[in-house]
C-alpha cells in the first residue's frame, strides 16, 4: 500500500466542476509537478487543507490543461489517512481525463474500485459495515434508506457488534482460567456466568437480526408482486401506481409474458413493483415461461397484490391464486367494479379470510389512492418502526449474524448439558469470529476484494 492512487471521483458527464483525488505518499510531488499556481508552485508552500488557485499544466509542454482549485490534505487526518491531494476542475469529460493521465503519467496508478475507502478501512480509520455504509449512501435511493446507511457510517452497527463480542472475549477468558485452574467450585460457577451471558449474546444477535427484514426493504424496496389470471387489470394497475403507460395493456387475455419490475418511491416508501404474466394454464411455450416466472416470484414477494375480476365469477385459475397467497402477506383487489358484478362478495371474503379486500376500477382511476393507503399502513404499522437507528440493511450482515446466532446457540446448549468447557469454547470463538467479519476484525483478503469491487471508482 505504498503506491499512490488516482481516479476521477466526480460523475462522468457535463458538469460545474469535476474532481480528480490522489491518495498516497507521492500525492503532493505528484501535484506539485503538474500544478502551477499564481506564485509559480504553490503547493510545495501551501497549507494544509487550504484550496489554491491555478492551472494544470503539462510540464513537458508547458500547455495549460485547465484552470483549477487543487487542496493538499495531509495524512493521517484524511480519508484513506494518507496525503491527498483534491483537483477542482472544470465538469465535462475532457478535463478530468486530461489531468487524470497527466497523474498517472508522474507517477500514479489508477484506483480500483473502492480503493480511497478500502484504503480507509485498511488504515483504520472505518471498520468495514462503516466503509460497506459509504456504498449504500451512494447507492440509497430514498432519504430513508440514506439516513439509516449514515447511521451504519456513524458506526452504529459497528458498536453493537463491539459490544456482543467484547461479552463473547470475557466468556472465552472465563473459560480459559477455568481450564487452567481445575477446581470444581470455579466450575460450577462458570457454567452459570457463562448461560447468563450465551443468552444475553444471543437476546442481541436475536435484536439485530430481526431488523434485517426491514433493512433489506430500506435497501432493495417492498417487493411487491402484482399476480392474477390473465386479463384481469394487472398491467394497469402498474401503470396506474407509476402513474405510466409503462407496460402494455390490451383486452387480449396473455398480453404480458414477462416480468416487468419497476421502482417507485410511494411518499417515502420505495416498492419495487413487479408485473407478471396471467397466470393460467396454457400450451404457448412462451406464455408457459412468463407464467412460471410468474409463481417464482411469489416466495421473493414481500407483498403480493391479487387480482380477480369483479365482472366474472370465479374461475379455477382465481382457486389457484386464492390458495398461492393464501399464508402470505397479501391484498385482495376486486378490479373491473364499473361492471355488473359477477363475484359473491361473502364467499370470497371467506375464501380468503383475514385479508384486506379492496374494490376499484382500475380503468377509471377508482380505488388506487385506497390502496396506496392500505400499503403504507401495513408498511408503517407494527413491527416495521423505521426510525430505529440501528437497521441491518446488508445480506453479507445478515448472514453473519444467521451464522453468529447458530454458534451462540450451540454453545449455549453445551452450556446448559455441562459439556466439557474446550468444546463451548469452540462454538464461543466461532460466534466471536462470525461477527467480527461484519466489523472486519476477522476477514479474508478474497471477500474483501469482492466488497469493495461493488464501489464505483473514485470513492
Ligand atoms: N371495465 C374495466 N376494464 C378494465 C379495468 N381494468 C383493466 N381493464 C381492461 O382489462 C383489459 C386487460 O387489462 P390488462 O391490464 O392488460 O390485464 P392483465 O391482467 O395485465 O392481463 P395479462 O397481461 O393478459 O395477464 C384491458 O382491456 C383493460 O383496459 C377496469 O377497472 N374496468
Ligand atoms: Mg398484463
């Protein structure tokens, strides 16, 4: 990690200004060579987090390359903890590029992805679920999802789990003097230190865990799957949430034959919203494949919106969809109620229980603002308390913790049959490691590397 980095860390497009950063020990040479300043090579003078203002040059040409701010940060008190040099040049492809090559050219290498952070996390200055929250800030496309990413870089998961691990470190020293100094009485007493804090461990992992759920929604969106027989309303009923003729709509049953997702941020709540294909039986080879796709979307579904057909009576199709939603979480919408009523409203509340029903005619625009609403209220009600501020919101997180939670568990039965205290041991350090790679205390390089190669370059 002695090279020094460069990248562009601005957007490639036209713009105000675009910022070309330098990380690394060479990072004030590097600029010095090619910036020129009013009073000739001001950086070398320059102060320390103080913006200068001059020109890039080309020093073997002399050529001015473009006007410029340029900021000398120096290390540790910086991002990566290194020397960093900022170029504030004009926007537009052509500068940022030019002078981006004229670094490179003196000696810098091209930043990978993630580099600055990754850079970051290997100085020490974030633990990785803070560098892993620099990428969903990025990425967040709600103010939601971005606040509870802030709160991650803040460090809010990163104290938890310090503070689950730092029980786990006491339970494997008790354990330890207990092995070196036999004595049953000391025993008797670790077994019952060590279940008071196995469960404590496991109550925390337990409290994590079960906001996963809701971060993966903050993150990803409700995913939200439109489902019914064919010719139904499903297609404008996308269209009508998007408020878009986004997918096509025809009075030709099996107009849809493919998945069609598309996000939407309903008054702060971001859905992907998932049009499908008529469910129904048929001989089409592609019709077959959209309807396929259709039912394996039901068990990634958050929520599935079913469609039936006021119009007609129900059909053996409408059964099948009945019977697929039946123990999720669903809304019944009775579409087409601008028609003569077909459906024995009783028969099918009992059908389909303790679900909402909702009657609109999507054709007019009636009954759409109720569902919005009905989806917001489950959304906002009960165990879905967004203002939490610590959300697990990444998978790799989640997974951790599964496998955090199995050990504890383990461990916590050896406990409670009094298994020899070098066996607990094992499920007590297994725990300590699996929640040290959401932190990044214990972490290979391989999966290092892939987390950060989900960056953009530049960041
Ligand atoms: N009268 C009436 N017609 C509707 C209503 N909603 C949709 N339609 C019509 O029903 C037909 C089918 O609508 P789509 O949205 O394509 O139905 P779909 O469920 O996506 O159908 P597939 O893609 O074939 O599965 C179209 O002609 C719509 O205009 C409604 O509320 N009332
Ligand atoms: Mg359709």
């Amino acid at each position: 990690m002695t090279d020094t980095i460069a990248a562009i860390s601005t957007a490639m497009g036209e713009s105000g200004i675009g910022i070309v950063r330098l990380s690394g020990k060479d990072a004030l040479n590097i600029g010095n060579r090619i910036f020129k300043g009013n009073k000739g090579n001001i950086l070398e003078q320059a102060q320390n987090r103080k913006l200068n203002y001059g020109h890039i040059i080309n020093p073997k040409s002399d050529e001015i390359v473009d006007e410029v701010l340029i900021a000398f940060m120096k290390g540790p008190y910086t991002y990566t903890r290194e020397d960093i040099v900022e170029i504030y040049c004009h926007g537009g492809i052509i500068p940022v590029k030019r002078i981006l090559e004229l670094t490179l050219e003196y000696g810098a290498r091209l930043a990978e992805k993630g580099e600055f952070t990754k850079r970051a996390f290997l100085n020490g200055r974030l633990d990785l679920s803070q560098a892993e929250a620099v990428i969903d800030m990025i990425k967040a496309k709600t103010d939601k999802s971005f606040q509870v990413s802030l709160n991650q870089l803040e460090g809010s998961i990163s104290a938890k789990v310090k503070k689950i691990r730092d029980i786990l470190l006491e339970m494997i020293a008790h354990i330890e003097v207990s092995i070196d100094f036999p004595d049953e009485d000391v025993e008797n007493l670790t077994y019952g230190e060590l279940e008071i804090k196995a469960k404590q461990v496991k109550d925390e992992i337990d409290k994590l865990l079960s906001t996963a759920d809701r971060g993966k929604i903050l993150r990803d969106g409700l995913n939200t799957v439109i489902l019914g027989k064919p010719n139904v309303g499903k297609s404008s009923l996308l269209n009508a949430i998007l408020r878009e003729n986004r997918a096509i709509v025809t009075d030709i049953p099996g107009t849809t034959r493919d998945i069609i997702e598309e996000y939407v941020n309903m008054d702060g709540i971001p859905l992907k919203i998932v049009d499908t294909a008529g469910i129904r039986t048929t001989e089409n080879l592609v019709e077959k494949i959209g309807v396929d796709r259709a039912k394996n979307m039901v068990d990634k579904a958050d929520l599935i919106i079913a469609v039936f057909d006021a119009s007609e009576s129900l059909t053996e199709e409408d059964y099948e969809i009945i019977d697929i939603v039946k123990d999720k979480r669903a809304i019944i919408l009775l579409n087409k109620l601008d028609l003569p009523n077909e459906y024995d409203e009783d028969y099918l509340k009992n059908l389909v229980r303790n679900k909402e029903i909702i009657t609109t005619s999507i054709a007019t625009g009636v009954g759409i603002d109720r569902l919005e609403e009905t989806i917001k209220d489950m959304f906002y009600s009960g165990e879905l308390d967004i203002d939490s501020d610590t959300i697990v919101t990444n998978m790799r997180h989640k997974d951790q913790l599964i496998k955090a939670k199995k050990n504890i568990e383990d461990g916590l039965d050896g406990i409670m049959s009094n298994m020899p205290l070098d066996c607990v041991e094992v499920d007590i350090k297994n725990c300590w490691e699996n929640l040290g790679e959401i932190s990044g205390d214990t972490i290979g390089e391989d999966i290092l590397d892939k987390i950060f190669s989900e960056f953009c370059i530049g960041k």
